[in-house]
C-alpha cells in the first residue's frame, strides 16, 4: 500500500494500532497481544488486516532479534551442545564423520570441518549449517 492509496479501513486499524519502533518488552507485549487479537477476531483477513499483520511481525521480529540474540558459539561448542540436548556420545556421530578416529580429532580440534561434515551435522541435528561456521 502506497502513502497515497491508505484505505480508510487501514487509517482505522492504524489508529487502533498505531505502529512505532519496539523499545521496549512491554511494547512488544502489546504488540503480539494486537496480533493475536487480529487473529482471533476473524476467519479471513481484509488486505488491510492483512497489511497491519506483516507490519506488527516485522516490529516484533526486529526487536526480538535485537533483544535475544544468542552469542557466537564456535562449531565445537556448537556440536557439544547438540550432543548434550540429544543424550549423544562420540560413537554415535561415526555415521557424520566416517571413522571414531575422525569424530574424535573434530571433537577434539585436532581436525576442522569439513563441507561435507558440515552437511552431514545439519542434516543429523536439523539446523542450519550456518550454524557450524
């Protein structure tokens, strides 16, 4: 929707919902309870509910990215991290890197990833191989 083409049905969900940047956890709060009210007060959306619906995500996608970014982590960290949440032990990852030998020289630093064990992890824990960058 252009500047120049606002409904008057999106002047009235703007008003009832005007839109800012989120500063804050009680802006983002209100912000997914306006979302869910939308979602609940029909079965279908109007372009206009639609519009306002994109919009009130993208704020609070935004602000979540910002507020809850998760820290780098190396691959290894990463790795035992996935092991851990999957009750996993080294013996259990030979199908990811081909021999004992080679989990053991990943797990241990003494042999880096490859694009292949990259894939192979990803695939293994289902994640996104960025993750192992």
């Amino acid at each position: 929707m252009s500047a120049l083409a606002v409904t008057p049905a999106y002047t009235a969900l703007l008003a009832k919902f005007p839109p800012r940047v989120v500063r804050s956890e009680e802006q983002n709060e209100g912000y997914i309870e306006a979302l869910y009210e939308l979602e609940q007060s029909h079965d279908t959306w109007s372009a206009e509910e639609a519009d306002l619906a994109d919009l009130l995500t993208l704020l609070i996608e935004d602000y979540e990215e910002k507020q809850y970014r998760l820290p780098q982590s190396s691959p290894l960290a990463t790795i035992a991290f996935l092991m851990d949440q999957q009750g996993l032990r080294q013996k259990d990852l030979v199908d990811v890197f081909g021999t004992r030998s080679i989990v053991s020289e990943v797990l241990s630093g003494k042999r880096e990833l490859n694009k292949e064990h990259i894939r192979r992890l990803s695939e293994r824990f289902h994640v996104s191989p960025e993750i192992f960058f």
